[in-house]
C-alpha cells in the first residue's frame, strides 16, 4: 500500500480527497507529522501537534453495511495499542478509542461519491501517542489522554501504524466472508457503553440504556419510556 508521508499538513483527510482527484487511486494513506486544521466528526477541531498518529485511509467500500467499516477500524486501532503499548484500550460506540473514561483517539470515515455512486472511503485516524499532558488545551485536558501520559513511555508511531493497516485487513477480509458478527462480537466485548444508561446528544438528548449493537452497527437503545429506538452514528455519554 502507498504511504505518502508529510511533516506538517492541514488535514490528512483533505490531502487524501485531493490525491483521490489527481491518482483516481483508492489503495493509499496519507500521514502527517502534525496538522493545523485536524478535525473529527460533527466538525470538531482534532488537536494535532507534534506525536501524535495522523492517518487517513483510502479504501474502496467494500461492504454495504458501511456503518461495519469505522467499527472495524476503531477495533483494529484497539488492538494495535493492546498489542504494541500493551494498555487496555477499549472502545465507545461509534467511534472513540478510550482508556479510564478518556478519550485517546478517534475515527472519522468520509464518503467521496463520484456522481451518485459511493466510489472512495476515507477512514481518518488520530490517535493521541507521544503527546504530553502540557500539550493539550485547557479545556481537553480532563478528556483527553494519550498512550505516553497512560504507560510513561513514547512509541514508534510508524509501528502503530503498521499494525492498524495489518488488523483493518484481517477484518476487511472477514467482512468479505460475511463474517461480520465476528467483528461485531469482538465489538461487545470492548465496547464501554453497552450494559450502560447513557445519554444521546442529537436533536432529542435521549435518556435509556444502551442494549447492543445491530448487525449493521447501529447503537440499540431502550429509552427510559420503553421505547426501543436504533441510532447511527450519535454522541453519547455515559450516565453516572
Ligand atoms: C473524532 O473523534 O471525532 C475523529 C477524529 C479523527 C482525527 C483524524 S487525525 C487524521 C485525520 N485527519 C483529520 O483531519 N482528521 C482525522
């Protein structure tokens, strides 16, 4: 797979769209050292100095269910860590890579449409590595945590990498197999949420407890009226 690597960029995410217009390829990642206008999911600014892991994946859709693709990478992601850092990560539906109720890391995955047709995925990747709690803002600094402020030590970025890209092809070839409860299984095993009252910031701020995930990654949700109700793609927090 081609790695096109940068020092210092604005967006992984939007080098990426650009590379899909000027290659057409869609087998490729994009790093960079550092961003200066990172950004996550509903348009958040995503913190990026210098040690963290800033990664955008360009891959074909390979599945229908597209909603399988961020859980798959926040997996692979988990895993990674475990793996090489040797911490407990776990992960918080839909996406967030978490350890102690902290935020560690996060997955954006972008949709380019050629015309009507859903041709490109762009999997954004961040994940807070060599970072110092210094570094973080003020207002990130009671959410935010990185792999050196959890275990003292710093990591090669690029070996975290390597393992991600490994992993995210172990499930992509599971999802090819229509073995996707696989994936969905290894998701309830590490998922903080599930089990637990938790409250949804979308337009209704729902209350209920959060069941499990559907085989096509929506959240499952029993609202405190009884009500069962199926979300994609929502913020949640856990209620205390
Ligand atoms: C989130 O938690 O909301 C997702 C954060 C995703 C951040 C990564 S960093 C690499 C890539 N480039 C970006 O601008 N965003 C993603």
């Amino acid at each position: 797979m081609k790695i096109y690597k940068f020092e210092k960029v604005s967006s992984t995410q939007k080098v990426a769209r650009k590379l899909i217009h000027e290659t057409k390829s869609d087998k490729f990642i994009v790093i960079a050292k550092e961003q200066t206008e990172g950004y996550g999911r509903h348009k958040r600014k995503w913190h990026s100095p210098n040690g963290g892991l800033y990664a955008s994946i360009v891959l074909k859709p390979y599945t229908k269910k597209l909603n399988i693709i961020p859980l798959a990478a926040a997996l692979a992601v988990r895993k990674a860590i475990n793996e090489i850092c040797k911490i407990d990560v776990k992960v918080k539906w839909p996406n967030d890579i978490v350890i102690n109720s902290k935020k560690l890391g996060g997955i954006i995955c972008e949709a380019i449409l050629a015309g009507e047709k859903l041709e490109y995925l762009i999997v954004g990747i961040g994940i807070n590595v060599n970072i110092e709690h210094r570094q973080f803002p003020s207002q990130l600094k009671k959410q935010a945590t990185s792999i050196l402020i959890v275990t003292g030590r710093k990591f090669k970025i690029e070996s975290i990498l390597n393992e991600i890209i490994k992993n995210l092809d172990a499930y992509k070839k599971l999802i090819e197999n229509n073995l996707e409860e696989k994936i969905l299984n290894e998701w309830r095993k590490h998922d903080i949420i599930l089990g637990r009252k938790v409250k949804v910031s979308n337009r209704e701020k729902i209350v209920g407890y959060a069941v499990d995930i559907k085989d096509d990654g929506a959240l499952i949700l029993r609202r405190n009226d009884g009500k069962i109700v199926e979300l994609y793609a929502e913020d949640i927090k856990i209620e205390m």
